[in-house]
C-alpha cells in the first residue's frame, strides 16, 4: 500500500497506563534499571498525591494529537496524518514509527510536545524516532524547538496577564519561569537548552510586561551528578528573605498537566511558598490551546521539505 501523504509524529514524555504501571514506567525511564522499593514509594506517593488513578498526561496528549491534525487539516487539507509515539510508554516512539510504514507512509516530520531543545530531551526522541525510521524505510526530518513562535508567546503571555489577575498588583510580584533541571553536563557540549529557556522567558516577561522576574530549575532527578540550579524551591526562599509575598510561578518547558506541575509545583513548592508567607499562582497549562496547536503545526508545515 503506498501513501502519500506526509506522517506527522507527535511524540511526548508519556505517563503511566495505572498505578501499577509505575513500577515499568520508572524501570523504562531509568533505561531498563528498575527503581528501588524506596524509590517507587516515593514516585507512587507523589502520583498519588495527584492523579486517583487517573493519568492527565495521557488524555491530555491525546488530544493534543487530535488538536494539532485539526490545526493541519486547516493550513492544508488532506496532507498531513499524525501518529503519537511516546518516551517511557506504550505507544513508543518506535510504534508510532512502525504504524507510519504499515500504513504506507514514505516521509514523515517529528514534532515533541516540549518547545525547547536540549540534546538529553528532544534530541534523545529525535534520534529514537529515527533510527526507527531508517529501518523500515521512510524519510524522515524533525522540528528540533519553537521556543520562539509568535503564537506559542502570545499564547503564554494571555496566560501570564490572566494569572496576574488573581494578585494585589500594588504590591511587589516576583514572576518565576521555570523548566524541567537537566544534568549540568549538558553544558560541555553547548547544549541550546538554557538558552532558548531564557529567550522564551524574556520574550513572555516583555510582552507581558513583567519587569521583576527570574528564571530557576524545577524536578531535578535525584542522582548523584550535579543537576542545574538553583531549584525552585531555593528560589524560594531568596525570594522570601527578600519580603516578597506574592509569586506568580510561569511554567515555560511543559505544556500540558501531570506530575511536574501537578505535584512539583502545586503541591510541593506551593506549600513551601505558603510556609513562607508568600501566595503562589500558577499560570495555566496550554494543553490544547488553539494558538498551541498553531504553533505546531506551522511548525511542521515550515519543516516539511517535500510542499
Ligand atoms: C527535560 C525533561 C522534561 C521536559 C521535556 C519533555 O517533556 O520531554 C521532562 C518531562 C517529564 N518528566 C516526567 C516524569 C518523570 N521524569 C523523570 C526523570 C527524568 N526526567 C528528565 C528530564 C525531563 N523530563 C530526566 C533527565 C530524568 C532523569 C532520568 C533520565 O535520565 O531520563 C522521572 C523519574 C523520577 C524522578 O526523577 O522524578 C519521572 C516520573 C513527565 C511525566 C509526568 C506524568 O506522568 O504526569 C514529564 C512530562
Ligand atoms: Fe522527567
């Protein structure tokens, strides 16, 4: 069977199928190492914290999925199919790759649902995805970041003006952007990561208007290597020490609910900011907001070479 047109696959962290699925999940992160019984504790408690069994991660990749086939279908009927392929869970990078071939597919653009670059993040899905593709034959190029996409920072900026709402704008506000911490490592091989966080933080601050901000890390792994910092929950206590009492917390590196924003920053550093005395809002997540789902599929349509 032989098929025209261009396979899109839209690849994202993934998120356990059920509780019980943690304990694979974890061994997949950890590259095949299953996690000690402490370690698993620890990871189930925080989902447990969140989710009561149901996974956001999921549904909300899903429709991301759905989304962005309806913003191409828009920019260009009838070219573009969209497969998901998942980093630590089932459908894996690889499966959506091998649905593209069994359904006929010859060229395909990658995508991840995460605007930044880093060579241990989206490089890592880059590669899988198509490693996958030489073996079963089809062309494949993937859009690396899109950090930067008019429509990405106005949809941030509409979250950040919302958000600000819900302070006394009379007093002092200390705005934090903040992504996922990577090992410092990546900084020998001048990985884009830091970079592109920051342009995309300045770009936001800007158009929002926002003049008192900072960037800091977030969920760092708890390995023994050095992670970058300072973490969040470091920022705030500065923050604290310097009599701020409002935080508006600006989760630039994630686009959808689940577990780094669910627990790490709702319920970890919120409660962390209300034991300093300081009120802690979030922005919301983009999930699937329509200029989101814009931006990645201009972004497809301006990597696709075959138009
Ligand atoms: C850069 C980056 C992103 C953002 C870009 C992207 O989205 O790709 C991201 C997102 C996410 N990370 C997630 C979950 C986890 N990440 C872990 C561990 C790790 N993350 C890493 C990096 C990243 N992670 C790294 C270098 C590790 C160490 C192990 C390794 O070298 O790979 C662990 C293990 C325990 C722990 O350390 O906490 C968990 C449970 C979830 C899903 C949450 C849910 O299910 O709702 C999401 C969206
Ligand atoms: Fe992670």
């Amino acid at each position: 069977m032989s098929n025209n047109r261009i396979g899109v696959l839209v690849m994202s962290y993934g998120t356990p199928e059920s509780m019980e699925g943690i304990e694979a999940y974890y061994t997949h992160i950890r590259r095949g190492h299953a996690p000690t019984a402490e370690q698993l504790a620890e990871l189930t408690a925080r989902y447990e914290a969140v989710v009561g069994g149901v996974f956001p991660l999921r549904e909300n990749t899903n429709r991301q999925v759905s989304g962005l086939q309806a913003a191409l279908d828009a920019l260009a009927p009838g070219r573009y199919a969209c497969y998901q392929g998942l980093k630590h869970a089932s459908p894996y990078i690889e499966d959506g790759v091998a649905k593209m071939a069994e359904d006929g597919i010859k060229r395909a653009v990658t995508i991840v649902l995460a605007p930044h670059y880093s060579t241990m993040s989206v490089g890592g899905y880059n590669k899988r995805a198509k490693d996958k593709a030489d073996e079963v034959g089809i062309e494949m190029v993937s859009v690396e970041s899109y950090h930067l996409h008019p429509k990405l920072i106005e949809a941030l900026v509409d979250r950040v003006v919302s958000a600000l709402a819900k302070f006394d704008r009379k007093q002092p506000i200390k705005a934090l952007f903040s992504a996922h911490s990577l090992p410092v490592r990546i900084r020998e091989s001048n990985d884009p990561y830091e970079k592109q966080l920051l342009e995309t933080s300045s770009a936001i601050a800007q158009r929002a208007g926002v003049t008192d901000w900072e960037f800091t890390w977030q969920s760092a792994g708890r390995t023994r290597e050095p992670w970058l910092g300072p973490d969040i929950l470091e920022t705030l206590q500065e923050t604290a020490d310097k009599e701020y009492k409002q935080v508006l917390s600006v989760p630039i590196g994630f686009v959808s609910d689940h577990l780094e924003v669910l627990y790490d920053l709702d319920i970890e550093a919120k409660t962390a900011a209300g034991g300093l005395g300081m009120k802690f809002e979030r922005i919301e997540m983009l999930n699937t907001d329509p200029f989101y789902m814009q931006t990645l599929a201009e972004s497809v349509e301006a990597k696709d070479p075959w138009r």
